[in-house]
C-alpha cells in the first residue's frame, strides 16, 4: 500500500534480487580479490595476460568478426556458462584499456558476478533501480572503475557530437 507513493521506474533489464550500491561495491571488491585485479592489471601492457587469466575462473572471452556481429548490444553475456560475446573491434580497444571498452566489459563481468538469471521472471510492476539488472551491472562496473582508479572517458567526449 505504501509503495504507491513510489516513483514509477522503468527496468532497463530484467528484474533481478534488489542489490544496492553499498553491497554492489562490497561485491566488487571481493571479486578484484580473488581477480587478483589490480590498475595495473587493466593497462595496455598487462591487460591482455589478465583477460587470459579469466579463464581459470570460468570466464572466457568468445571473439566475433566485426561483420558478423549482428547484436544491437556492445557486448553480450551468458552469466550461466560464463561466456562474454564481443566484436574484435570491441576486443581491440579493450586490449588498449581504452575507457569506454574497460566499461563495457566491465559492465558483462557485473552479470556475470551479480548472478544474473533472465529467466527468472520477476513481475515489473512497481520495480526499483535496485532491482534492474543493467543498472546493477553499470554500478557494478563504476564500483571497479572506482576502487581500481581505472581511465574514465573524458566527459568531453561526451560533447564530442555537439
Ligand atoms: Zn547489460
């Protein structure tokens, strides 16, 4: 009955478990932990032996020709076989630690550590922020971004199609 005086909020993903930024960035940084993830680990240099060393934690990077990525999507993920699904343009810029990349990928390891489960079929109505699986997964990304001190897109390239 109180929940009528919410603000209705539309999910930009699926409705998942309520996960707050609080717990979101105590999550992240138990994952950077046991990533052994470091800034360093994230720079152009070392960025590549780090996306290799996923895999003994059950994340593999699945590399799809440019001209055979048909998704609408940057990136996609597959939280329950571990899978992340990316264009080699994506994976090039990734390997550069170019900003935007880093986010994007990020963002992928968030569905993957917040146990992201589409088919779980919450009902919409009266859904939270704290229950959308892509903002949960962006803050989840922001929350490395932070802890790590990674490179943040200039906010002037924000700008950069005005
Ligand atoms: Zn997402």
């Amino acid at each position: 009955m109180t929940s009528g005086n919410l603000a209705e909020f539309t999910l930009r993903g699926h409705r998942v478990p309520a996960i707050d930024r609080t717990e979101i960035d105590y999550i992240s940084g138990r994952i950077c932990k046991i990533l052994k993830a470091t800034k360093h680990s994230f720079s152009p240099s070392k960025i590549g032996m780090f996306l290799n060393s996923l895999e003994e934690n059950g994340i593999n990077i699945d590399i799809v020709d440019d001209e055979e990525w048909i998704d609408v999507a940057r990136a996609t993920v597959d939280p329950s076989t571990g899978f992340i699904y990316m264009p080699y343009s994506l994976y090039k810029n990734l390997n550069r630690s170019e900003p935007e990349a880093l986010r994007i990928f990020l963002h992928e390891l968030g569905h993957i550590f917040l146990c992201h489960r589409p088919l779980l079929h919450f009902s919409d109505k009266n859904a939270l922020q704290i229950e959308d699986s892509e903002w949960q997964a962006d803050t989840f990304a922001d929350c490395v971004i932070d802890r790590l001190k990674l490179p943040r897109q200039g906010r002037q390239l924000e700008f950069k199609n005005f």
